[in-house]
C-alpha cells in the first residue's frame, strides 16, 4: 500500500469522525474542507488556495536533507512543504471535495520573474482556468501567463509536454545562485 493510500484511508476516517484524527493538522484540514463544501466551486478554489498559502514554504533539503522529496500527507502537515507539496495537496483537497480528475493538473514551469523551476495547481473550471500556487493569492491563469512558461502538466490519467526553456538548474554556471522556491 503506497503512503497516499494509507494516508487517505487515515484522513477520510478523520472527515467522518474527528477522534480518528491523526494529528490536529490534518483534522483541521478536514475541518476547513466540511467548512467550504457549501460554497461555490470558484469560491472553494479560491479558498483552498489561500488557506494552504498561510503554511510556510520549506525546501525539501533543509526538512529532509535531500533536493528532492515529494511529501506524503502526515509529512507535508508535519513539516509544510515545497511547491510541489503545496500543488500536490491543493489536488487532493479539491478531489476530496468531488473535483474531476480530469479538471485539475499540476504544471511544472520555468518561472522567468524570479529565474527558478516552480510547481503549482492548475484547474479548469467550465472552460475558465486557474492557477492555485503558492507565490500568490491571484487565482485567474491570465494573472500568470507572462510570468510562467509551462515544462509539464499532469494529472491521474495524462501527462502533457511542452517545448520548452531550459530548465533554471542548466541555465546557470553556478548552481548556487539558484534560491530553491524564491521565496
């Protein structure tokens, strides 16, 4: 059984009942979820985008003393997290709250404001698109086009590839010049 499998089991268990919880982050979150089911599905986007953004960003080198480490549910409500992680349970959130998997894609993107990779959600919502991300509380895509040009999107069922710049890490002579999350 993968750890999102048995994290989901753990944390549908908390939504039905809060003793089952385990941990208070994780039974706030199902809190705010049952808080928003109500709401319309702009508003809940724009909800989950902001309560997700108060968490802090930390890289994944400074939590888990690697470049690289895609958080698990209880790790990403234990330590925060990195774009990825924030994108990745903006995602589960909103396909807890009944969001098709076919209307929401992370989008890995070169972002030119600040000269690093980045991570966050996108969602379609009946034909108009919106970007969940970390770095700001503006969901509208068009706020973001200049600012991103698209690696990768992928979702449950597809991945989609896109010609591409080069990615931030090749683009620079000196690795270290490059602040992981730009934050």
């Amino acid at each position: 059984m993968s750890l999102y499998q048995q994290d989901h089991t753990s944390y549908l268990a908390c939504a039905e009942n809060p003793d089952m919880c385990p941990s208070v982050a994780i039974g706030q979150w199902q809190q705010f979820i049952t808080s928003i089911q109500y709401d319309s599905p702009r508003r809940q986007i724009e909800a989950v985008n902001s309560w997700f953004n108060v968490l802090p960003y930390k890289i994944d080198k400074w939590v888990y003393g690697k470049s690289d480490h895609w958080a698990s549910i209880s790790e990403f409500f234990e330590h925060s997290g990195d774009c990825e992680d924030f994108a990745i349970m903006k995602y589960l959130t909103l396909r807890q709250m009944g969001f098709p998997k076919e209307s929401l894609w992370i989008a890995t993107a070169y972002d030119v404001y600040s000269g690093t990779d980045h991570a966050f959600l996108m969602v379609d919502l009946k034909g108009e698109t919106f970007v969940l991300d970390n770095r700001s509380e503006v969901t509208q895509a068009s706020e973001h086009s200049r600012r991103y040009q698209p690696h990768f999107l992928f979702n449950e069922k597809n991945i989609w590839t896109f010609e591409t710049p080069v990615m931030a890490r090749s683009a620079r002579e000196n690795q270290n010049d490059i602040v992981p999350g730009n934050q």
